[in-house]
C-alpha cells in the first residue's frame, strides 16, 4: 500500500512535492495516513450511570480513543420480587456503558464475544456513518472479537445497541444491548447564544422496555438460558406492553444507596438513552434548565423545560442546576411507568433550603373555623 506519508517523502525526495501527490494517493490511502499519525488514547469503561473521566473541551486536535467491550449474556434480577430475565449485555451492565469523544475524533472499538456466550452479536452506532452504523462489519460469533474505527463527525448523544439481523435485533435490544456514545464539541457544550456551559457531574441513565413471559398462574416465569425464553419473550413483545419499564437495567436500580448524588448549586449533566420506545424524562421538584431533547449539540438547547420527550432509539441531554436539597424522583413521566413498571430513579441533594424559593407557610392541621 502507498500511503501519504511515503508520497511526501518520494515527492519531496524528488523535488517534485504537490506535483505527483494527488494522483499517486487515494482519499482513503491519505487518511488511512493521517490516522496513523495522531494520538491514540485508551479509556477504561465504567458502568452506568457513571461516565468515565474526560474533558468537556478537548485540550488537544484530533485523536483515535480506543475502547473495548466484552459481550455478556447472562441472567439479570430486574425488580424487588426476584424476577429473572435472560439478559444480553455489553461489558456486564444494562445500559452498556458510555463511550465519550470529541467531535472529529476516531472511535476505537475492540468488541469481543467470549466463547461462553451463546449467539452472535454485533454492533450498530447511531453516531457513526455507513455499514449498519458498522452493525455489517462486527458481527461475530461466540469466540470472537473485531475492531472498528469510525470518525465522530457529529455533536451530540447517540444510542449504540446490538442489531444481529431480523428478530435477533428487537430481542437482543430488549433483552438489555443498548448503550450510548457521547460526541463533546471540542469547544465544549454552549448555550443558544454560544456562551460555555459546563457540568460539575455527569450521569447516564438508560431507560429499558423488558418482556418477560408469564405462566399460567400470572407469575413470571424463569428460563435456563436465552434461547430458551426466546419464544415465549417474542410473543410477549409483539403485545407490545412491557412487563417492566426501568432505569439502569432493575426496578429501583437507582434508588435507595444507590441513588444518584449532587449538591445544591451544582450542575449535573443527565443522559437519558431509550435504545426501543418512547419516553419522557422529568425532575419532579426541578427542572431541565438547558435541554438538547434530541440529544444534538449542534442545535440550541431549549430552556426551562418541565418534561422532555426522547424518541424511542434515541438519547437526549438535559443540565440542571439543584437549587435546593432532598430527595427528587427523576421518572418517566407516564407516571404508570414510573411507579407500577419501575422508571423511577433518586437523586440525594445535600445543602440548604431557600424559603425563597418553597416555604410551607403553615403547617398541616385542622381545618380553620371562622
Ligand atoms: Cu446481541
């Protein structure tokens, strides 16, 4: 192969430099070139709703940031009572978890399905352009891995999930294979005016519709492996009601010790992912100070919203400052789904109360008598 670099050195060696370079290299050889050359980083995954550390401005040009994820089927308690789903994960967690970049960087993944798992999987990038959103070249079945590169050209957070052909695709999706990609402006996140914004925390919270089969009786039943729930699942889905609508992968997942946590006055940034079905995020007690519904940074953010809407195979981003503490329900405001399907999570705000703001003026007590 002739590549960029050896044009310029043989054209320049030859005094003839931009003469014969055009004809002597293709596009894809130039930037097969080029990529060579950059900075390559290597992050470490960490599960949601935790993001692993990066900067919201990029510090340095284009790079190629390397990622690995390991393909985990494995069974997934999904509420208090027990219930058992045959879950399908990327690197163990549901959601799977989130990859950031800057614009115009390469995302690098190795995807390895290890020879325990039991079916092929691959796959398929909302942020990335061309081959299934690279779902046609990662396919691969158990005892497998491959490596992808694509450039992030667009700003925003975009849902990646599992996309093996035909049925395969809504079940290993709903049986827990999405995930999300974060694309960062290089100058970081802006306001409608261009101003900076930035976040003191970031969390990740995916949203997932599961379909576990009954039996007779109306309890859930339990399955030995995922081929084995496949059938009764199917019929399931195509009712289309969920059993469980949750966050995090479980009812209650984000409650309790593990709520997510933040202080008054900071700014947390929450991502919210739903790789299947529709939703609608909503604080109850706040609000979404500046969001991206549609998850795309090159767009204003709308401002003081009370629910946002995120489209079924889609991911959006809302900032919110907390301005007073407690315990605020972050839910999917069909508030059936929220408190019977289990999409409701916590955050624990800590700091002081602004009666500015909400004051009980009087008490709870008998009715007054005049
Ligand atoms: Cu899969």
């Amino acid at each position: 192969m002739f590549t960029r670099r050896q044009a310029l050195l043989g054209a320049a060696a030859a005094g003839v430099l931009g003469a014969t370079l055009p004809r002597m290299a293709s596009a894809a050889q130039v930037a097969e070139a080029d990529i060579a050359g950059l900075p390559r980083e290597k992050v470490a995954l960490v599960a949601p709703p935790f993001v692993h550390a990066h900067e919201q401005v990029a510090s340095g040009g284009p790079k190629v940031v390397e990622f690995t994820m390991h393909v985990l089927e494995k069974p997934v308690v999904i509420d208090g009572d027990g219930t058992v789903m045959q879950g399908m994960t990327f690197n163990g967690s549901i959601p799977g978890p989130m990859m950031v970049v800057h614009q115009d960087d390469y995302l690098e993944l190795t995807l390895v399905n290890p020879a325990t798992n039991s079916m092929p999987h691959n796959i398929d990038f909302h942020a990335s352009t061309g081959g299934l959103g690279g779902g046609a070249l990662t396919l691969i079945n158990p005892g497998e891995q491959v490596k992808l590169r694509f450039r992030a050209t667009r700003a925003g957070v975009f849902v990646y999930h599992c996309a093996p052909g035909g049925p395969m695709i809504p079940w290993h999706v709903v049986s827990g294979m999405s995930g999300t990609v974060m694309v960062l402006p290089r100058d970081g996140l802006k306001d409608e005016n261009g101003r900076p914004l930035r976040y003191d925390r970031i969390y990740y919270i995916g949203e997932n519709d599961f379909y576990v089969p009954r039996d007779k009786d109306g309890n859930f039943k339990k399955y030995e492996t995922p081929g084995d729930s496949y059938a009764d699942t199917v019929e399931v889905m195509r009712g289309l009601i969920p059993t469980h609508v949750v966050f995090n992968g479980a009812k209650d997942a984000l409650t309790g010790d593990n709520a997510m946590k933040a202080k008054v006055g900071e700014t947390v940034l929450i991502v919210h992912s739903q790789a299947n079905r529709d939703t609608r995020p909503h604080i109850i007690g706040g609000h979404g100070d500046y969001v991206w519904e549609q998850g795309k940074f090159a767009n204003p953010p709308a401002k003081d919203l009370e629910t946002w809407f995120v489209r079924g195979g889609s991911a959006g981003a809302a900032l919110y400052t907390f301005r007073q503490p407690g315990i605020y329900a972050y839910v999917n405001h069909n508030l059936i789904e929220a408190v019977e399907l289990g999409a409701t999570a916590h955050f624990v705000v800590e700091g002081g109360w602004n009666d500015n703001l909400m004051k009980q003026v009087v008490a709870p007590g008998p009715i007054a008598t005049y």
